[in-house]
C-alpha cells in the first residue's frame, strides 16, 4: 500500500510523516509519533489488515493511506474530523471498498466532554461571537441517539461522537474506526485506565450487544449510527 500526502507525494519514512504533522504533536514516544513509527518501521499495517480480515471474513486489499486526513461531517463550517491516519481499499472476494479512520492515542484523553463543549459553544454564543458549536453538538447527539438523547449522553467524550461520523461520512461499503493505543514509555496507566472507562462508556451507550468481539485482545464493535453501520475497534499495543 502506497502512504501518500493530501498532495500525492509519496511517504517513505519518519522525516516524511513529520512534515504532515503540526510541529507541537510531533513529540518521540506520544501519539503522532508512535503512529507513524508503527506504521513504517513495525509493520504495522500487517496487524490491521489481520484485525479486518479475521472481522470481515475476508481477504484485505489496501490501496492508500493518507496521514492528517480530514473528513467534513456535517454543513456547519469550520474543522471536520482528522483522521491520524486515513485508509482505503477493498476485499477481495466481494469488492466492496472499506475505509478506516485510525486514531492514534498513547494516554491522551478522547476531548472535552459533552456537555463541555456544548457550553463552550453557548456560552460563545451568548457573547454574540460567531459559533456553530451548538448546532453541531446538537446534531452529532441526534445522530449518535436519534430521539433517545438522555442527560447521561452529555458526559460522553465528544471526540468520540465526532470520530464516528468522520469515519461513516468518508463514503464506503464498509466503514472502521480504529483506535491504537500504544504503551510506550511515557505512558501514564492511570490516565490509560479512564480513557478505557470513557470508551466504555461510549460503548455501552451506543451498542445494543453488550459483549464485544475479541480478536486478539482487541476489542470489536458494531454500531448503527444515523441508520448506518461502523465497526469501532480498541486495541493496545505495547511498544516497551
């Protein structure tokens, strides 16, 4: 598979991958970095393309991969969903094309809250400043619950909201959020064990199957959000 740019200039190393990644994230032993790591000199790709065969029964085909990718997911404007690492391809025997929306974490948390966010908007708002935070809130809530919205949902992590819309609106027969934590050195288990609760959370409020698969020790997920169907994957790779 050919790891490109948003220009389709090709990525053959770390150097390379830098270059796409905003200077303050690009940090040896966090997330931007150990995706990157993982991916051109682990071979990492291997371990995902495993993880989609043994899921969709079926052999993997991949065809790029495009680093910083952004997916638009709704008609309000501002930054859409940046994927840590975007992917595209097709299985084998059925030809149906896949995209994977890869998120890369080492103990970072999964955003604001919620509720948080959808303050931050209001409150925005209120100060007569230029905001479509609310709306988009309030949108992402309908899609993720339809009319079932409950007080609970405004505790969940709003990037985990976001990240499955930014995965189904990159058009594809079948969509995969997937989540890498990696256990590198400056890991922090505590903070790693509530990012796993948040997630949990997450989980259990959008998943009517309550038990997920187990692939390997990694966790997955089918969900039905906004009517259509996403895979979400949890997986923790130990880099020590």
């Amino acid at each position: 598979m050919n790891i490109i740019n948003k220009k389709n200039k090709p990525i053959k190393s770390l150097s390379d991958w830098k270059k796409e990644i905003p200077k303050k994230d690009w940090v040896e032993g966090r997330s931007a970095f150990s995706l990157a790591n993982f991916i051109i000199n682990e071979n990492g790709l291997e371990l995902v393309k495993d993880t989609l065969k043994d899921i969709l029964k079926d052999e993997i085909i991949f065809e790029k991969g495009i680093p910083e990718y952004e997916v638009k997911f709704d008609k309000f404007g501002g930054r859409g969903r940046y994927h840590d690492l975007g992917i595209w391809g097709k299985t084998k025997s059925t030809n149906k094309s896949f995209f994977i929306g890869i998120e890369s974490k080492v103990d970072e948390t999964f955003g604001k809250t919620v509720s948080e966010a959808y303050i931050s908007g209001i409150t925005k708002k209120l100060n007569k400043k230029n905001t479509k935070k609310p709306q988009r809130v309030e949108k992402l809530l309908e899609q993720n619950f339809g009319n079932k919205i409950k007080s609970k949902h405004f505790d969940l992590r709003y990037q985990l909201l976001y990240a499955t819309m930014g995965t189904l609106e990159e058009k594809a027969d079948i969509s995969i959020c997937f989540i890498i934590v990696f256990k590198t050195d400056s890991y922090d288990k505590y903070k790693g064990k509530e990012n796993y609760r948040d997630y949990c959370q997450f989980i259990h409020n959008v998943v009517s199957e309550k038990t997920p698969c187990l692939i390997d020790k990694m966790e997955v997920n089918q969900l039905t959000i906004d009517g259509r169907k996403l895979y979400i994957v949890y997986s923790e790779i130990d880099t020590n």
